[in-house]
C-alpha cells in the first residue's frame, strides 16, 4: 500500500486504505492510505520547521537540487507516464510528454530561482537606500485536480519551491494512488520541504486551507470548491492562486483554413474525453461555412478511435468515473430534450461493458440558455453554432461566466487584433488552440481564477514583496521632531 510522505518519511494514513481503479478497466491497479486531519497537523509542522532552513539554501545550490528532481523525472519517465494512464485513463502518448514537460518545468524555475532578483529604485536622499525584496511566503498547500495529478502539481511546485517556499500537497481523491509514489522524485530533498497527504477534499483539503500556518494555497479544481477556498482563506488572509473551470469558445471564421478549424475544434475538444480545463466547449461558425464544418467535424468524430489510455492507438480515452459521465451525458439529454440535434454520439459505447467511456458527441441546435453552453462540460461534447459574423461570435463568446481559454481560426489580422484585446480570456489562441508556453502565463479571467501559473507572472505568485528604505547614514533626522514643524 502506498503510504504518505511526510518530513522525509512514508506515513500510516488515519483513514486505513482505498483501491485504486482504471477507469479504461474497472481493474483494481493498487492501494494507497488515505490520510486525515491528524496527518495535515504533521505535515504543515514539518513544512513549518524545513522553511526556515531551506528559504537561506544558497541559489545555487537550491538550483541543483531542483535540476535533479528533473532528472529523476526524466530517469522514471515511463514509468510515471504509465501509472498516470492507468489511474488516469489517459493516453500514454500524452503523459510521456507531459512528464518531459514537468522536467522542463523544473529546469525552467531551478534558473529563474537562481537569477531572481529585487530590485533597487531611486531614493529622494543620497545617504537612502530603498529596496523592492522579494521574499518566500512560508508554507504552501498545493491542491491539485485529478485530470493532469502530475503537471498541474509540478506548475505549482516547481515554482513554489525555488521560490524558497515548503509544500504540502493534497492530491485529488481520484489520483492518489500515482501522487503517492512522486515521493522517490523528492528523496533528495530536506525533510518537510515537500510533503503528501491524501484524504477527502472536503475534510482533508478543507483543514489544510484552513490551517493557520498554511500562507498560501495553489488550487487547480472547479469554481465551485475555488469560490469555497476563497472564503475559507479570507480569515487569515492568506495568498491564494486559483486555477478553474472553463467554457471556452472556438471562433471560425469564413476566411479560415477550414480544415485546419475542423481537425482543431475535434483535438481540443476531445483530448482526454474532453476533461480539460481548456477544452473547446462551444464552437461559433460564420453561418457561410457552417454546414460544411459540421459536416467535417462530425466526419472526423466518427472516425476517432475509444480505448484505454495505455494503449498508444486510443484517441479518445475513457471519463474518470461514472458519477462524472452521467453529469455530462445530463446535460446532452437536456440540450436534446430542449430542441438540441445530436450528430453523432450522444451515450455510452456499446462496445464498450467495461471502462467508464461516453462517445464524443457533436451538437447543434443549441442555444445560449443551455446548460451545454453555459456550464462546464467536463466530457467529450462540442455544440456547433452557426453566426452571423465575427462581431457577433466575439460577443457571445465574452457572454459566459467564464473566461479561461479562446482561440480564434482566421486569415484576417485586423480579426486578430480585435479578438487578442477584447476577448474576456486569460489564454488566448490564434490557429492553434491549448497551446501553452512554459515562459508564458497561463490563467483565467472571471470565474475560472484568479492568478498566472507558469512564467514570470507564475513565480511572482509566491513571494511576498518588501519595501525596504534604508538610511545609511546615521543621526536624527530633521523631519522627526518636533511634530509641529
Ligand atoms: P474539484 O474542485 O472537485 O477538486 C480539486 C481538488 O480540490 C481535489 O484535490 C479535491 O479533493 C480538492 N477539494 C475538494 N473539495 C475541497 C474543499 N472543500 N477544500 C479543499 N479542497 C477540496 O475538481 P476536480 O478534481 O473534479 O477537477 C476538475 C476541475 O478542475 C474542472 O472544473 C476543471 O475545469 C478544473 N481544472 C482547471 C484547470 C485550470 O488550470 N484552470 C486545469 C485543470 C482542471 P478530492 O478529490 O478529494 O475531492
């Protein structure tokens, strides 16, 4: 059974064990301790203790060991990526590259933590000396979502850590069995820099946020329990980042690739069954060119192959529990009750009597008032809308309470330029949808976050930031006393 890992050591759970399952299979592929309240007390103690230590660690030499929990991604990289599609569901292919960018990751903040620097601004007296410093803030609780537990953990860590932060991390419930065994990735590290506890979001998660000598919290998960958090951090004031749901729309313009549009809106919005923060859940097409893209799309989607993640030829992969899929496939029956087509997909694959599959389905008909088109469809369904123009897309796009990812397919710079300024997202495509850059921010405006993750902005996130004004030359100075003057 995979244990917690606290202060450098594995750790009995006080909640006894759970069974790990495939959702491709149904099988049982391990176990692992579930932790409580009791471990969240241990853990934030030993972060607590390793701060002081490890915030002082020479640049350099906080640098190498960072350098080497890339390494060590590297060096288990198949085996990372295999355990992440078996408890995941999702393609291997994918996870290989997901686990080299979390080793890029590291790379990329081991150096920014070692160049990182304040900065000096000019002072009204030549014997002053003022100073902008940028110091760690403590102890960090990384709370993490199910649909990538290693690189939505590693965009928070790695930046965390080189900062000269200690974390405490809690899993999803889903994805503990593979977040327990990253341990052997911080080995090196000096006891309660980087600590594991598993355990009920609701119980677990929600006394870690409230632990008083918890400074920050990083969450990536849905609005809902992020709007939770908030509140929860609002007594002490803590730092929070937010990372959240999304409802992200697809532009197609007439004057676009449109094969190029079509393959696009199909990649992004079925990878993983769709269970991406940054999926393409609603699709706006200049009606010019609309039946001939849902046609194309719908032709493609019925091509794509359903299997379990483990094998390299699945295209779609399977949902991560039932409970998740019925909460999709509620809101294509409500769509359908309410006027909506369904082109293709639309249920559970017949030929699937095991894994926890739903068949990547295409919608039109739809409109705004949806639940489809107005909450996160965590699951495998495009609707396709017809519109009149790109003015008229852009604005139904901005019209959604989330604001996370937006891409654009268009020839027309003048389009781009509108769409880049005006579009209500934090991450914002242009022929190329779901693309992220390691030097990039990344975040979502409105209800899906607040904060950068990635980057410079994703660094900045946890420090406290200083003003320090020094007078270096010593004496009383003539605008203390007397009060009057
Ligand atoms: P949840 O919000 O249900 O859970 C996320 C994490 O929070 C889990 O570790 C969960 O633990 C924990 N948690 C649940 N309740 C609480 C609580 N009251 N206090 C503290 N922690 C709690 O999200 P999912 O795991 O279902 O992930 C899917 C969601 O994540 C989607 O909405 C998706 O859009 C969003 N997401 C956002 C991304 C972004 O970058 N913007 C990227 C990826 C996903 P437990 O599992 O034990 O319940």
């Amino acid at each position: 059974m995979r244990k917690l890992w606290i202060n450098g050591e594995f750790v009995d759970g006080a909640g006894g064990g759970r069974q790990a399952i495939n959702p491709a299979t149904e099988e049982i592929i391990g176990e692992y301790a579930q932790g409580g309240n009791q471990q969240v007390e241990q853990a934030v103690q030993a972060a607590k203790e390793a701060f002081p230590s490890w915030r002082r660690i020479p640049a350099g030499e906080r640098a190498a060991m960072l350098h080497e929990v890339a390494r060590l991604l590297r060096e288990n990289r198949e085996k990372l990526a295999m355990e992440l599609s078996l408890e995941t569901g999702r393609s291997i292919r994918k996870n290989r590259g997901y686990v080299d960018w979390s080793a890029e990751c590291f790379d990329y903040y081991a150096e920014l933590g070692r160049h990182y620097r304040g900065r000096v601004i000019p002072s009204p007296e030549a014997s002053q000396l003022s100073l902008v410093l940028k110091v760690p803030l403590g102890v960090v609780a990384a709370i993490i979502p199910w649909n990538y537990p290693l690189l939505l953990l590693v965009w928070k860590l790695a930046p965390a850590l080189a900062a000269g932060n200690t974390v405490v991390i809690k899993p999803a419930s889903y994805t503990t069995w593979v977040s327990l065994g990253y341990q052997e990735l911080f080995a090196h590290l000096p006891p309660g820099v980087v600590n594991i506890v598993s355990g009920p979001g609701a119980q677990v998660g929600e006394y870690l946020v409230k632990h008083p000598d918890v400074r920050m919290v990083a969450f990536t998960g849905s609005t809902e329990v992020g709007q939770q958090i908030m509140r929860l951090a609002a007594d002490d004031m803590k730092h929070i980042h937010l990372e959240l749901g999304g409802k992200d729309p697809l532009i197609v313009c007439a004057d676009c690739e449109l094969e190029e549009a079509m393959r696009a809106a199909v990649w992004a919005g079925f990878l993983n069954a769709g269970q991406v923060c940054t999926s393409v859940e609603r699709v706006y097409v200049d009606q010019e060119v609309f039946d001939l893209f849902l046609d194309g799309v719908v032709d493609l989607t019925n091509k794509l192959v359903l299997g379990p993640g483990t094998d390299p030829e699945s295209e779609v992969t399977p949902m991560i529990r039932p409970s998740e899929r019925e909460k999709v496939a509620d809101q294509v029956r409500k769509a359908q009750s309410a006027g909506a087509t369904i082109h293709t997909g639309g249920r559970i694959p017949p030929s699937k009597s095991k894994g926890f599959f739903y068949e990547p389905t295409v919608l039109s008909g739809v409109t705004e008032d949806m639940l489809v088109m107005r909450e996160e469809t965590f699951g495998p369904v495009l609707p396709v809308v017809p519109v009149e123009n790109f003015e008229e897309a852009l604005s139904r796009s901005n019209q959604s309470q989330y604001g996370l990812g937006a891409t654009l397919f268009t020839r027309d710079p003048k389009k781009v330029k509108l769409y880049m300024e005006e579009i209500e997202a934090g991450n914002v495509w242009v022929n190329d949808p779901l693309i992220d850059n390691l030097a990039g921010p990344f975040g979502g405006m409105k209800r899906s976050g607040i904060g950068r993750e990635l980057g410079q902005e994703g660094f900045e996130e946890f420090f406290e930031t200083k003003h320090v004004h020094w007078e270096i030359d010593g004496g009383v100075k003539p605008w203390w006393f007397p009060w009057d003057e």
